[in-house]
C-alpha cells in the first residue's frame, strides 16, 4: 500500500512548492515508485498545470502517475452546489489510481488563495484523512515576527490535531534568512518532540526571471538575446536624463522605458558593451510606440532580451512590481536554489526515519545522479574550473553553487569571465576567480614546475610560460592542495587535460597506468564500462591494472563490483593473442585480489544474461549479473558504450579518470551543462576519498 505524505500550506504564501520539490528529490534516491497529486490546480486545465509538469519532468514521471485532480472553477461550482462528498469522491478515485502503482505519493494541497481560508483548511484537511496520509504542514515566515511564526505553527499545529490528521511534519518557510536560527530557538516542540524545520527566502527563487515578467504581462519580444532565464533583480523606470539614468542601472535591472526614449536604449546598450558599466536583464518598451528602425537594428545585438508592451510606463512598472518567481516554471537555476537550500535546512536523514520506508530495490539515473550530488554535499570539496570563457561552465557553476555540491574557483581573465556571465544573466557570486597571467600564485608554480621537471630539462622560463595554461595551472593548485580536484576538457582535448596529471600528479602507489570508466546508469541499475577512453592496446598487465582500478570506483559509488574481462570468446573454448592477453589478465587480477569475484575470458551476453550464463559459465559468480566490463581495447570499448548509450538510452557518465594521486576528470567537448555539473560531483566524490 502506498504512502501518502500530504503537503499542506497552513498560511497564504507559504512557498509549499519548493517543500514538494525537496520532498520528491529525497524521495527519489530512496522509493523506487514515487507519483504527485495536486488535487486541485490553480488554472483552469488539470493537464497543464505548472506544478505537475515541473514534477513530470523533474522527475520523469508518467502522466498516470504525477495527475491534477479537479480545476479552482471546478471546485467552486462544487462547493456552491453543496457536492462536497463529490469533491472527495473524485480526489479520491484519482489518487487511488496513482496509489495503485506507487510506493509513496506526494499531494500537494490547496494554495489558500482562495476567498475563504477557512474553508480551503478544511478541505485540505478533509481530504489527507480521507486519503490516509500524514501531513507536512507548511507556515509562511515572511515579513512576519518570531513570536507570531512560532504562535502560527502553534495554532496550525492545534488545528490539523483538531482536526484529527496525522502530522509528519511542522516546516516554516520563506523565513528571513538572518533571523532563521532564532526562529528554530523559539519554535515549540510539539507531542513528539522532533524538530520544526525552518527554511529561509531566497532572493534566487523570488526574484522573477525575465520569461516569467514578459509571460505576465504578455509582452512582444522585438530584440535581443533570446536567453530569458536571467533574474530581474530590479526595475528602473527610465523617467529622467540618459546620465542620471545611467547612475542608477544595477547588474540584473530590467529596464522599462517609453518606445520612443532612443536615448535611453543606446544608452543601456552601450552599458551592457562596457565592462565598467552593468549589463541590464532586460528591456520593457512601453506606449505601443514604434521603435526608430535604426535603433531597432541595434538592440538587434543587445545581450539582454528586449520587449514591447500596448500599456504605459506606469501600468508596466506596476504590473512587473506583481510578479513573482516561481519555482514551477522549471528553470533550472531556481530549481537548483530550490534544492540547494533544501538540503542545507531540512535533516532528509531524520525526515525518513518518521516515514519508515523500504529501501529501494533498483537505482535508476535519476536516482544515482540525485545521490551523487547528496555525497558530494555532505562533505564539500574544492574543485577548479580551467575553462572560464566557456559559457557552458559558467551556467554549471552557477547551477552547483546554488546546489551548494562544492566550493568552487574559475580560471580565466576575470573580467571578461564576468562580463561573459553578465551579458548571459549568470550569477557567479560565491565563486572565487584566478587568472594565471596574473596571480602572483604563477612564480611559485612555475619554480614548483621546475623542479618536478627539470630532469626533462624545464627551465624556469619554460615552466613560466606552461603555467599560462589553465590546465597546467589548475592541475599545479591540485598537487599543491589548493583545490580537491579539477574538471576540464570542455574546450580542450582530453591530452590536454591528461598530460598534466601524468607529468606532476602522477599514479597511485601500485598503479601502472592512468585509464578511465563511464558510469553507464540503465534504468534499473549502474554499470561500469573501462577503458573507453585513454589507453588504446593495454597488455595483460595494463588490462589487469584497468579491472583493479575499475572494480576500486565502482566501490567508490556504491556499486558491488563483480568483473568481467570480456573478449569473442567465453572460458576455454577461443584460441589467439587477443583471447590470451585477456586469460593472462584475469589470472593477474585473481592473484593481486583473490576476493574480487571476476570472471574471464567472457562474452558480453554471457555477463549479463542468465541464462546464456548457466549454459556458457555455469557456476561463475560473475557471469549473468557482472556490474564492472573491463574491454580488451579502447576500439572495443568505446564503440560498446556509444552503442549501448545510443541504442538502449542508457545515460553514459564520464569519462571517469582513475589511478592518479588526486582526482583530475576529463570532459567532452561536445559536453551538456548537465554533464559538467555530474563530472564536477563525481571529482567531489573521489576528492573526498584522499
């Protein structure tokens, strides 16, 4: 029977959604079924609502499993014809479906935006009883004082007792994050003495974005970037002269401004071109007047996104005052902020043991990746970024910094690294910047250099000019022990980011070679496929030394190793060098670890299937359930992986590097943001291990 756990606003406003989206990430990594109802949505189509889809797609949720119930015109003209049983007929029926395929359903409970507060309680109470599940009450903290938050959790907490729902748990939200310790200190305890938790407001979620200004006010879009997920972190109304105006425009600001005001556009143009000046958000051109075609050809390369609203300045102005960010509207940076201050405030651990649920029985993508950012978090690393002119970095570490996965430093010319992430609304503060050609770290590194190297004859001058490379300079703040680890790649090649580690990192005491895995996550479990990616023909000695480091990282992340040294040919029945190369291998790795199970010379279909596995190695230990593949050559190995990603949807992780002294981790250059915010964990994960 699925576990209902019902997400109940107490107060206007209380943010509850940022409360079902940390629940449903926690849940994730620890329910292998999880649905979402919200069983009333606030539009007036229960298929499009903003919350569910967010939840659908967050979480790749099926339409059967993550539903809306009834719309708000629904619900009224069920309340007003007196069907309130209707109403929890309907819910009910909806849920019980969702139930029927789920470990535990998260239900999201009204906004209380309704006319009658009171009512909306009740129905909201009503239906977590009727459903059978406990309650998340949520409290609004906002602009209100610490007695009265702690009086407001009081009185919820007597009314849903009242009302006779079974609590979860107490959690006060959107709470000034200076008083937010001092809230906890006079929030009573209630019956079972567990804690209250308290979550602060963050401006990175209330703060609207540009998408959501110009969807509310329903804005043309006539210029500029086509980048919308920037933070408007506030309005200027362009109402006085162009060198006034100027003093006031702040990074973020949004702009709004009559269409026939050219001096006020060139004017913010010209700001968003100067590294001394501020990069506005966005643009709002109000009268419906027309914009000077020459003009108009300008703002065509403005970095920030420029609009057109019919109404006048003053209704603009007011009506952007009224909007809100929301974290439903998906975009990523909010969803990361969302998630960051999750974890820093909510105790997931003491959470899940008043939900008592099973543990898990498969790991899915989405599962594996969720707790390797939770790993990386519960111990914070410190990883260095090489390739700050990279847009693409830049968004990623913005994402892990509002994640809060690591510290992290960005290397590069740190105002054009800045101006970059202005013009493209990221906001990188937090984050610490070095440029090599500058820092006076570039004299101790090169004479450091030096010396590791002077056997290959390095001078100083020589060791002065490597060190203008941000790999050459990151991978020296590695050795070093200024940072963890590093992650780079995404602008260079992968020698480019090896050759450094080999030369002054170096390997592991026992390792012979450097090589690599991918983390292959299928979608009921992780595979690890090695070498596909560094060493192009490794002998029998490399290739053992491959399936030791290998099987050693899948350990690192949770993964049983079980190996398998595949080749054409299963046990004794192929002959040739390259079936023999693989037997000598498995014999080296039985020796060097005789309680690792490993099976070889063994076909693929042989390690994963069972019953191909009973009739070609009947009585391994490997065969038909291997998590570790180690392939006899970088040929074999990195077609298998292409293929496997491309062809069964598996999700490839990596390349891992494996063997060296300190974590360093290559990137494709054809690398997501996604990609760079995964490999930046996994380096945390390792750096951690040291």
């Amino acid at each position: 029977m699925a576990r209902g756990i019902y997400v109940s606003a107490m107060t206007p406003g209380s943010g509850k959604s940022l409360i079902s989206l940390g629940l449903a990430d926690m849940l994730h990594r620890h329910a292998d079924r999880v649905g979402f109802f919200r069983p009333i949505v606030e539009g007036t189509d229960r298929d499009d609502d903003p919350v569910v889809r967010l939840m659908q797609r967050r979480f790749n949720l099926s339409t059967s499993n993550c539903r809306g119930g009834l719309t708000r015109p629904e619900l009224r003209a069920l309340l007003v014809a007196g069907e309130r049983g209707e109403v929890d007929a309907r819910c009910m029926a909806i849920y019980s479906e969702i139930a029927a395929n789920c470990d535990v359903v998260i239900v999201e409970g009204t906004d209380l935006s309704g006319h009658d507060v009171a009512l909306e309680f009740d129905l909201n109470a009503r239906l977590a009883n009727n459903l059978g599940a406990v309650v998340i009450a949520v409290v609004n903290g906002l602009d209100v004082g610490i007695e009265e938050v702690a009086d407001a959790v009081d009185v919820a907490r007597r009314e849903l007792t009242a009302a006779k729902c079974d609590i979860l748990a107490m959690m006060v939200n959107r709470a000034a994050e200076s008083a937010v310790d001092e809230i906890r200190a006079h929030v009573r305890p209630g019956a079972s003495h567990r804690p209250v938790y308290v979550l602060p407001e963050l401006n990175e979620i209330s703060q609207p974005s540009v998408s959501e200004v110009s969807k509310a006010l329903n804005a043309r879009q006539v210029a500029g970037s086509t980048s919308l997920e920037r933070d408007v972190t506030g309005v200027k109304v362009a109402a006085m002269t162009v060198g006034n105006f100027i003093t006031q425009l702040a990074d973020g600001s949004l702009v709004i401004a009559p269409g026939d005001r050219a001096d006020v556009m060139v004017a913010a143009l010209a700001s968003s071109f100067s590294s001394e000046f501020p990069v506005p958000s966005g643009m709002i051109l109000t009268g419906g007047l027309p914009v000077d075609p020459g003009i108009l050809a300008l703002l065509a390369q403005a970095p920030f996104p420029v609009f057109a609203v019919d109404s006048d300045t003053y209704a603009a102005a007011r009506d952007v005052s009224q909007v809100r960010g929301e974290i439903a509207t998906g975009q990523r940076r909010k969803v990361a902020a969302a998630l960051g201050v999750w974890s820093r405030y909510v105790d997931e651990k003491e959470l899940l043991e008043r939900l008592e649920l099973p543990r898990p029985e498969k790991t899915t993508p989405l599962r594996f990746l969720n707790e390797l950012i939770v790993r990386a978090r519960t111990n914070r690393q410190h990883i260095v970024l090489p390739e700050g002119l990279d847009l693409r970095i830049l968004r990623a570490a913005e994402i892990l910094r509002r994640r809060d996965v690591c510290a992290l430093t960005i290397l590069g010319p740190e105002m054009q690294v800045r101006e970059l992430a202005a013009s493209e609304g990221i906001d990188l503060s937090g984050i610490t910047f070095i440029n090599p050609a500058t820092s006076g770290l570039r004299d101790d590194f090169a004479r450091e250099y030096q010396q590791l190297r002077a056997n290959k004859g390095v001078t100083l001058e020589d060791a002065h000019e490597r060190m203008l490379q941000g790999a050459y300079f990151g991978t020296m703040m590695v050795k070093l022990g200024r940072v963890d680890g590093m992650v780079s790649g995404a602008a260079h090649t992968t020698a480019n980011t090896i050759r450094p580690a080999l030369e002054f990192i170096r390997t592991k005491d026992g390792v012979k070679i450097v090589s690599s895995v991918f983390l292959m996550l299928l979608q009921d479990r992780v595979l690890v496929y090695g070498d596909c990616a560094v060493n192009p023909e490794p002998d029998a000695e490399q290739l053992a030394d491959i399936a030791l480091a290998s099987a050693a990282t899948a350990a690192q992340f949770g993964i049983t190793p079980r190996v398998a040294m595949l080749s054409y040919s299963t046990g004794s029945s192929g002959k040739g060098g390259a079936v023999e190369k693989v037997r000598q291998a498995t014999e080296i790795v039985r020796t060097q670890r005789p309680d690792l199970p490993v099976e070889g010379p063994i076909q693929y279909d042989a390690a994963v299937d069972a019953s191909v596995a009973a009739s070609k190695a009947p009585g391994s230990t490997v065969a038909g359930q291997a998590t570790v593949f180690i392939f006899p050559d970088l040929n074999t190995g990195n077609n298998t992986y292409k293929a496997v990603q491309q062809s069964a949807g598996a999700v490839a992780v990596g390349p891992i590097l494996q063997g060296l002294r300190k974590p360093v981790n290559d990137l494709s250059r054809g690398c997501t943001v996604e990609d760079i915010v995964n490999t930046v964990a996994i380096t945390a994960v390792q750096a951690q291990e040291d």
